[in-house]
C-alpha cells in the first residue's frame, strides 16, 4: 500500500466516523427516512477496506440519504437551506424568537392616495383582483416603490420585486409551501415581517403579519412582487389568480 493509498484510506476512516455521528445526532421521523438511515448504516458497518475500494459508491450513498432527509423534514430542510429569496421578499427559517409588538412604523414616505394618484406614482403596473371591490384605503410609500391595497381583513402589497429586497420574513417552522397556481409560496404562520429601505439601511416597519401568499406577476417590463395577507389559503389563492 502506498503512501497515497494510506492517506485516502485515512480520509474514508474520518468520513465513516462523521456519518456514524451524525446519523445518531439527527431526529428523523419514519417511514421512510428511518429506512433510509438504517440503509445507510448498514452499509457502514461493512469493512473499511469496501469503502476504501469504492468511495464514489459511498458518495452516492450519502447524497441519497441527505437529499431524503432534506425532502421529507423541515428540520432537514431547514439545517441546509435557511434562506429563500423570491420576487423581492427574503424569508429567513430558524428560530425567529418572540414576534414583535407594539404599534408597527410606517413604510418610508407613505401617503394616503386615490387609485389614479398611485398609477401615476407607482414605478411598475398596478394590478387590481376582480374577485374583490374597491379597495377601502390605497397608500404608497418609497417614492412609489410600494403600494398596498387595504381590504377588510385582507392587505394586499404590490411592489417592484426586479433585483433587491424589499420585505424580510422570520419564520419558525413549517417551511413555506410552494402554490404551483400562482408560482408563489404560501406561508400559513403568523411571522415578523419588516421593509427593506429602497437605499439601504436597517428594516423597519418590523410587525406581525398574518398568514401569507407571495408571488410575482411578470408585465413585460417589469416584474412586480405581490403578497396578499390572508387569514385562508383557498380565499387566498382565488384572489391572487383573479388579479389583473
């Protein structure tokens, strides 16, 4: 056996001792990751030397097990993925602490508006859902970065979702569920929720928003981010497709 030999045999040893470890550090419920975790246990207690002669057979094996831990458990998911950026919005998953209290700020320069005086402001196309009436309040903010919609019950933010951030969501678990309806994701908790200043800085207007539905509408010039705050998922997804 060559130096070399000795070496990768080395690596392969401390690889086997990691797995061995975090296969009993993890929490994974069963069926099937308890399976999966058997499997891949099973195959590590045969002998070094079958590892050493095949490492790319172990590779595979590991990337199997992940790929199903991280399919089946928001903890997986969660442990490898923590941060989901999508039409402006930037959704943190972790421990997000106590939600925040108190009487939320304003959006930067936010006014009361007509319908007219926003289309006139506002920096991308405004949208309008035809499953609703007339909204009760509009007011837009940022030099026309934001606009939102007031409903009973219902808000509903239309902004220029192209490049930066514009709103930062703390969630706990669950993971956020992915509507193939609208291309958006669905996120079924209360969270914190704050605004990304147009020119930088720290967020602000950090509240709780309730259950919430994000997508993004492409108008050919621009692409604009939406998220409608309602309490029902069903209700929710039959706005957002309504909106034109």
């Amino acid at each position: 056996m060559t130096s070399s030999d000795d070496d990768r045999f080395g690596r392969f040893a401390d690889l086997e001792a990691d797995l061995r470890a975090l296969g009993e550090a993890l929490e994974v419920p069963a069926p099937p990751p308890a399976d999966v975790a058997r499997a891949v246990r099973t195959r590590l207690a045969e002998p070094v030397v079958r590892v050493r002669r095949a490492p790319r057979r172990l590779t595979a094996l590991v990337a199997v097990f992940l790929v199903a831990l991280i399919a089946v458990t928001p903890q997986g998911r969660a442990a490898v993925v923590t941060m989901l950026r999508f039409a402006g919005v930037e959704i943190s998953v972790g421990g997000p602490g106590p939600l925040p209290t108190g009487v939320p700020r304003p959006l930067p320069d936010e006014r009361r508006v007509t319908l007219d005086e926003a289309r006139q402001a506002a920096r991308f196309p405004i949208a309008m859902p035809s499953a609703l009436g007339d909204p009760s309040d509009i007011r837009i903010a940022d030099g026309g970065r934001v606009v939102t919609l007031l409903w009973p019950g219902l808000r509903l933010d239309e902004f220029d979702g192209t490049l930066e951030v514009v709103f930062r969501k703390d969630l706990g678990e669950p993971w956020p569920l992915q509507v193939s309806g609208v291309n958006g994701w669905w996120i079924r908790q209360p969270h914190a929720v704050s605004y990304v200043p147009r020119h930088g800085g720290a967020p602000r207007e950090e509240r709780v928003a309730g259950p919430t539905l994000i997508w993004q509408r492409d108008t050919g010039d621009a692409n604009v981010g939406m998220r409608l705050e309602c309490e029902d998922y069903q209700e929710a997804l039959r706005i957002a497709r309504s909106v034109r």
